[in-house]
C-alpha cells in the first residue's frame, strides 16, 4: 500500500505539535513492511532524501508561490502522481497548497484523509496578527475542506464534537490520539531548579493562556513566597509577557528559558513540581503525555481535548478555563499536598502508557487498510 503524506516536515528541528505528530507517526508507519510512506513538503530546499524508509520529497517553498498558489498545487500535483498512492494523507486543515490541491487537482481514485490537529476557525480567534481577511480565507478554506474530504482523523473525541457544531459535513470522522516515545524518556537525567516551583511549555501566544498562569503568581505567592515559575517556549506574546512580569515586578520568581532541546525538555519536567497548562483552547495537548511520562503532576485548563487526556481528572487537577484565582488556588494545593502531588503523578505515568506513537501508527494502518478495502 502505498501512502502519501502531505505536511511540513522538519528538516532539523521539530517545531510545534503538528510536526512533533508527523515525524512521529511517519517514523513509526515506515517500519511497517507491508507500507511505502512517502512525505510530499515544501522547505528552503529541493530535495530528496529518506527518513527510515520513508521517502522525504522536499520542494523549495518559493515566495511566487504566496502569489500564485496554483503554482504550488501543480507542483504537488506532479509530485503526488509520480508516486500513484492509494491514500493521500494532509497533516493539517491549515496548509494552503495541500489543501488546494487535493479540493482541486487530487484524482478521484486516490482516497483522502486528512489529520484536523486543531479548528484554524477557533483557534484565529486568538490571534492579533493574522489579517482580517487572511482569518476568512483560512476558516473558509477549512471549513470547504472539512465538508469535501470523506474521511478525517482528529486527536480527541472533543474535537470531533467541536466540529460537529463547527460545520456541517458528511464525512466521517476517525478518534486517533497522539502519542509519546514512552521509553525515551526514562533515562534522561534532572536539572536543578529552584524549589517549589512549576513549569510551563509551549508557544508563548494567547491561545495558550501563559498570561494566565502568570498573573496567578502573585496569589500564589501570599502563600508559598518562594514560588518560582519556569517558561519553555518562544512566540509572538513573549515581549508582552515579559512585560507582564516586570510591571507584576516577579523578575525573581519567572524565569523565561527560551527553546530547549527534547533532551532539556524532558530533564526540566523531571524535575518540576508541577505541570501547568492554562490554554484557552487545546485539541489534545502533547506536553500532556510529556509531562505524564516524566511522572510530574498536572494542573491544566478544562478545555477541549485536555479532560480527555487526562482521564477526566484522574491524572491531573484541572481548572476552570481563563480563571486565574481558581489556577492560583489549585496550585497552592498540590504544592502544599506532595502526597496528592505523587497520587497524580503515578496516576499519569499508568495512563500515558496507552499512548504511544507505535499503538498511533497501528491504528493510522488499519484505517489505512480500511479505506483501501472500501474502494475494492
């Protein structure tokens, strides 16, 4: 069978958790024999090149191309007929040339899918930057996607409600959640950082709700005054959040630690007390499972696909979206209970067990197999 990927794919570092997903379960597929994964990309090169067994075919993503995606379709198009797949897979319900190509040029005889990793009509909602018009666009662009392509996987039986009632459409979805390298986190060592303290990771940006959790550290504070505050990521609110902090004047309790390494990810949550995550929206949530694997407690936002991961409390405390005095209190009590702080962390370590990316790619096939059947 073969199978071509269409998505952005890393050339060096993974950013973001629609690429963490892609190489992941890329990887993991290319091990099967009975598969040949091919991954169709735009990058700053032409280039061909192979990721286990999988067929990397990396197109220059040339400035015409913004202008002129039709451009870019085409090149899709001739990629995607070289390799004649039995599915076409798109990672993604954002990616312009993916999207257009397969609404537009895409043969009938290939059967598509596509990966919705998160709703790009809500999740704009946050974002200052994008244009109005580059906003309709975009959900336009979506929502056509979502109502044409027969078959779309999303991470978490949340977002498949969100879009129940997002669009209208009689496609079929397909639960199948992300997953973690369980076993490659067990090795790595700690650092040392101040104590009590949490930890947040991801993209500084206002979906996030960073400003949240840090305008719950003063309450804290009151508290427990040596509270300290651990920052992984970068983005477009980081000078803004900065600011935050210095008009809050808590310079000595946040520390801002810009992009780590994997290795120093996994070492920082080792070692922190707690996990926090104050999104304000979030499909699923990878830094979940990292956090689980790393035995470190969480208290995270009651939204989306978060619940879900969590086993509806079981391993991790959550709190009311956007509240900040809830955030606060909640993490006064698991800093000041270690015992409920363990009970939480051996809970998520059992749990994240059932998430791994070979038991994602497993059920990525038999879909694969599924839909295959179906056509003969």
């Amino acid at each position: 069978m073969k199978v071509a990927v269409l998505a952005d794919w890393p050339r060096s570092e993974v950013v973001g958790g629609v690429q963490v997903h892609t190489v992941n379960l890329v990887r993991n597929l290319a091990k099967m024999n009975d598969l040949e994964i091919y991954v169709i990309s735009f990058g700053e090169a032409s280039e061909v090149y192979f990721e286990g067994r999988a067929k990397i075919v990396s197109m220059k993503n040339r400035r015409i191309y913004r202008f002129l995606p039709i451009l870019s379709m085409i090149k899709v198009a001739i990629e995607v007929d070289r390799i004649k797949p039995d599915i076409i897979h798109i990672q993604g319900s954002y990616r312009v040339p993916y999207l257009l190509y397969v609404l537009l040029l895409a043969p009938r005889r290939y059967k598509k899918l596509m990966t919705i990793h998160g709703i790009v009509g809500i999740e704009t909602q946050f974002d200052e930057k994008t244009s109005t018009i580059g906003k309709f666009l975009g959900t336009l662009l979506e929502k056509i996607a979502i109502a044409r392509i027969p078959n779309l996987i999303v991470c978490s039986p949340a977002v498949k409600a969100l879009l129940n009632e997002y669009q209208k459409t009689d496609s079929r979805f397909h639960v199948i959640p992300n997953g973690i390298e369980f076993e490659d986190t067990q090795t790595i060592k700690n650092v040392e950082l101040h104590h009590p303290n949490v930890i947040f990771i991801g993209r500084l940006t206002r979906v996030k709700g960073v400003d949240v959790l840090i305008k719950a550290i003063p309450l804290v504070k009151e508290v427990i005054p040596n509270i300290h505050l651990y920052i992984i990521g970068s983005g477009p609110m980081e000078n803004e959040l900065k600011e935050i902090v210095k008009s809050m004047r808590l310079e000595e309790n946040i520390n801002f630690l810009g992009v780590v390494s994997d290795l120093e990810k996994f070492s920082y949550l080792k070692s922190a007390d707690i996990c926090v995550l104050p999104s304000f929206y979030e499909p699923f949530g990878i830094v979940l499972l990292e956090a689980m694997a790393c035995k470190t407690a969480i208290i995270a936002s009651d939204v989306g696909g978060i619940p879900y991961v969590l086993g509806d409390g079981e391993a991790g405390i959550l709190f009311k979206c956007g509240d900040v005095d809830d955030l606060a209190k909640k993490i006064i009590l698991l800093l000041s209970d270690e015992r409920k702080r363990k009970e939480l962390a051996d809970a998520g370590y059992k749990r994240v067990k059932v998430f791994t990316w070979k038991d994602v790619a497993l059920s990525t096939k038999k879909l694969y197999t599924r839909l295959v059947c179906e056509r003969k």
